[in-house]
C-alpha cells in the first residue's frame, strides 16, 4: 500500500488539477481555473506541507469503516443530473487514488486490482467532490462523466426496472433508466418529440401541440412567467408559486427539446457560473454598470 | 425464506397499494390512485394470476448475482430530487419484501435480520420504483421519503466532504450534504437569504439585491423568458438556449425562495400532474374547450 499511496500523492504533487485545499464551492472550479488557483498550486507548497497533507488523507483513510475484506462501497453520481451512474467498491488504495487522480477508481473484486473507471472506455468519471456517510462505509463519487458510464453504452447501470420485468419478464427490451423527476419529464417530452416526427405520430397531445407552433410556445412561456411572477406580486399562496413553477418548466423544457438542449446542459452552466467569477458579481457589474 | 417470502406475497394481495403490474409512468400514481386501479387490484386477481406473480418474483429474485454472504447493495434515492438517501444491504428476503410492501427494507448485517427504514422514526422511504444493474448485484430504491433519513436527522446520510475533512480535520462542523448542481444553487439562494435577514449581512450580491427587490426580480424573471424564447424566435445557436435557460432557472429560484417554495415540491406537481390524468390532457381540454 506504501508504495501506491506514496505514487498517488506524488501524482497530487505535479498535477494542476490538484484542488485538495479547496471548498466544496471551489470544487465546483473548471481545470483552467484549476491552474491558476495559488492555494492548490502544486509549486508553491513547502515539504513539510506535502507531508501534513500526507497525514491528513492517512487519517482520514483509517477513519473508513473497512469491512472484514477490506472494502467499502461507492457509488457514482453524476454532479449535474443526480444519476447513479455505477456503484463499485473500494479499498484503501483506490479511495486514496480516487483522491489523488480525481478520476473514479474502484477495486475490481473479480481480478482483484485497482480499476479506474474509463481507463479502457476513456469515459472517466471526473470528481468534483467525495461523500463519506454517517457510518463512514459508504461513498459518494460526485462527479461528470466524459461518456456513457455503463460497459453496454448505457447512460448508467440502472436500466432493469423490477416493476417492468415482472409485468413482463420475456420483454424483448425493458430498457428504461432510473430517472427521477425532472430527467422523466425530459424523456416524456423527446417521446413526444419523435412522434412529431414519425409519420404515424400517435394520439393528440398538449406538448405535440407545442412542439408544432413556435408562436403558442412562447407564448406559454412569457405566460407561465408572469403568472409564476403574479403569485409573488399577488402574495397568493405557496402552492401556486409551485404549481406555477412547475408550468414555467415544464413549457421551457419543451423549448429546450426543440433545441435539443438538455437539461444537464444548462446545469453545467449554472454550476460553472456559480463557481467562476459568480453569476452574482458579473450580474452585479452589470446592473451597476 | 419460503415462509417469509410466502407472508410477503400475502401481504402483496391485500394491501391496496400493490402495483405491480404497473408501467413506468404509474408507478408515479400516488396511493389514492393506485386504490382505484383496477388491473393491480387485489380482490380482482384469481388464485392462478398470484401464482403466476409469485413465479414471476421467484424468478426474479433468482436472477439477482447475490455475494457470498447471500447480499447484494442497495442505494435508496429521492425520486424528486435524485439524492442519494443512504446505501444497505439487501438479502433475498428484504428485497421480496420491498416489492410487495413498497418501503424500503434492508438486511442489517450487524443484528442480521431485515430492517424497514422507519420502522422506528416512521420516516420510511415510499417506493416507486426498484432498479437492478447490468450486473444485477446492485439496486436502486427510487423512493419518497416521508421525512429525513439519516439517524441523525440529517436528511441525507451523505454529509462529510472529504475535501473539507481534509482542508479542516478538526473542524467542528463539517456539514455539507452532497448536492448535486440543482440543489447547490438551492442552499447557495438559500444562504443569502439568511444573510439579508441578519444584521450583520455580509458581503452585497445580486442575489441578494433580489431577494430585496420585488419589482426587479419579477422584471428580471420576466425578461429571462422572454430571452430564452427569443433564442428560439431568432434562431439563435443552442448555446444561448443552454445559457437564458440558466438565467430562468436562476432568477425563478430566487422567487421560489422567497416564497418558501423547494424545488423538490415543484417537482413533486410535475411527477403528480404527469401521472395522473396528464398535463397534456389537461392543457389540451383547457385550450380546446
């Protein structure tokens, strides 16, 4: 183990994107900024730093609840969407690579060696941040994914519903990922969408409608805003604003798909607003400006 | 096993909640539905259709890669917000019963016997949909909870950075649940609201000018719609789309915010509307009527 861990913080010395010292807010930071972020910058630490740092990752490693084979479970979720991606175990070596390289690394019960997710497939799970549970035998790599996570091509692992198989277990394809909320209503919408297009495009629907008339979409949308906007201003109560934000997404995500933006899309873009120079500052600016 | 998974089964044909043989989409239908859903109802299956279910389950059951030790992992996640609640173990037995019983049950591996999530703090998690891997050794339980889940109260189990732990080891409190994109703007809006209520506010921000400004968020938010359907009117590139979405999103949390409103519940309208007689229809019926 020595000798790995010392390789792996080794590789935490020289590589810029080392960001061990950083806040979860920092650990939102892109690779550029990465780079030029003095605290982390591997250069202008001291040995005595590396050795303290050193220690510290000792410490928390012995504070991981191992089981009697030396594991604990991970699981990758992807830091835009909250999907599982995959879930994997670890063991000491591999959580203090994972730390190190911030790329998701497992180790593979079967072959019984370090595996780093992507390493053949070259879809790496990037972290962006690590989870430790109440018990501290349980993991979160929080991270973006360069590709599709699953060996099949899949988005994630999860794709067998329980409740489809048994309704019915010889199906041909009971493909359908474990989406939550917001990622069903995404995928509801694109079914419209392909509808739309084919030439047998089945029963009529509200979104099809949508889909079909640029101007009573947007329409909707300016509408839905200001009647989200009217709930505030008319101090009506909380569940209209709900229920008038739910329409204010539900329309925009129809343009979205239009678009053929995705919802993760525009997170990234909310995450890297929020960690750079701040949509807060920059707005500021502007409005002072 | 057989007596036990015999007792889930029975209780599989006479709770009112049993669903299935339900698609997807309604495994969203809530409990007041699922009542009056007749293909799923239980005085309406004859004696042969159980056997059949029974078959179904066993088979299942049978195609799951359980270890050496009979487990195989189980990862309970909010079906609204996609937090990862916490992660267990499931045996043959506590996986039959979270089918026919729909809360999310475990195998304790310390007091080796099944375990329900909220058996004692009644904060179960509802299940509404279970998921295996490609690997089928691992699960998702895509659930509601009916409160925190942690032990501690804490609504996730997931709330030490090991990034923070490293930054600050003896840092009292080192309390920050893993938050995927969405959520992280939550609690960052939700951090300067408390700043502006407090005498010392801290540093100025936009959000906070926001949260203090009535008439300039609501203009701001509608101005962001009618951006982003401006990115579609003038045929912009999908980049500016990804980018006034943000803006939407951004602007119309500050209101939610204000409002007391969680995103979770707005998602929690569109889960319900979308599975129960269906915001297309609706909408349809309004418009055409």
């Amino acid at each position: 183990m020595a000798v790995s861990y010392s390789h792996c913080l080794q590789s935490l010395r020289v590589t810029p994107r080392t960001r061990l010292f950083v806040s979860n807010v920092d650990c939102w930071r892109d690779n550029r900024i990465m780079k030029s972020y003095s605290p982390v910058s591997a250069s202008s630490k001291k040995p005595h730093q590396d050795l303290s740092l050193e220690a510290k990752v000792e410490t928390l490693l012995d504070s991981v609840k191992w089981d009697d084979k030396g594991l604990a479970v991970a699981i990758a979720q992807n830091v835009d969407t909250g999907a599982v991606l995959m879930q994997g175990f670890v063991n000491r070596d591999a959580l203090a690579t994972t730390i190190s390289s911030q790329k998701a690394t497992f180790y593979s019960r079967s072959r019984s060696k370090l595996w780093t997710k992507g390493e053949t497939s070259l879809n790496f799970i990037n972290i962006h941040d690590i989870f430790l549970d109440c018990d501290r035998d349980s993991i979160i790599y929080l991270g973006k994914p360069d590709g599709p996570t699953c060996h099949t091509g899949s988005e994630t692992c999860y794709y067998s519903s329980v409740f489809d198989l048994l309704k019915n277990p010889q199906g041909e394809e009971n493909n359908n990922l474990a989406l939550t909320a917001l990622y069903s209503l995404e995928s509801t919408i694109s079914q419209r969408k392909a509808e739309v297009a084919s030439p047998q495009n089945g029963k009529p629907s509200w979104t099809k409608r949508l889909l079909l008339d640029d101007k009573l979409l947007c329409s909707k949308i300016r509408e839905e805003a200001d009647e989200l906007c009217r709930t505030h201003e008319e101090n009506e109560d909380k569940s209209r604003t709900a229920s008038e934000m739910a329409d204010v997404l539900y329309h925009t995500m129809v343009l979205l798909s239009l678009k053929d933006v995705k919802m993760e899309e525009v997170l990234q873009v909310l995450r890297h607003r929020f960690s750079q120079s701040g949509i807060e500052e920059k707005k500021s600016r502007a409005t002072q400006g």
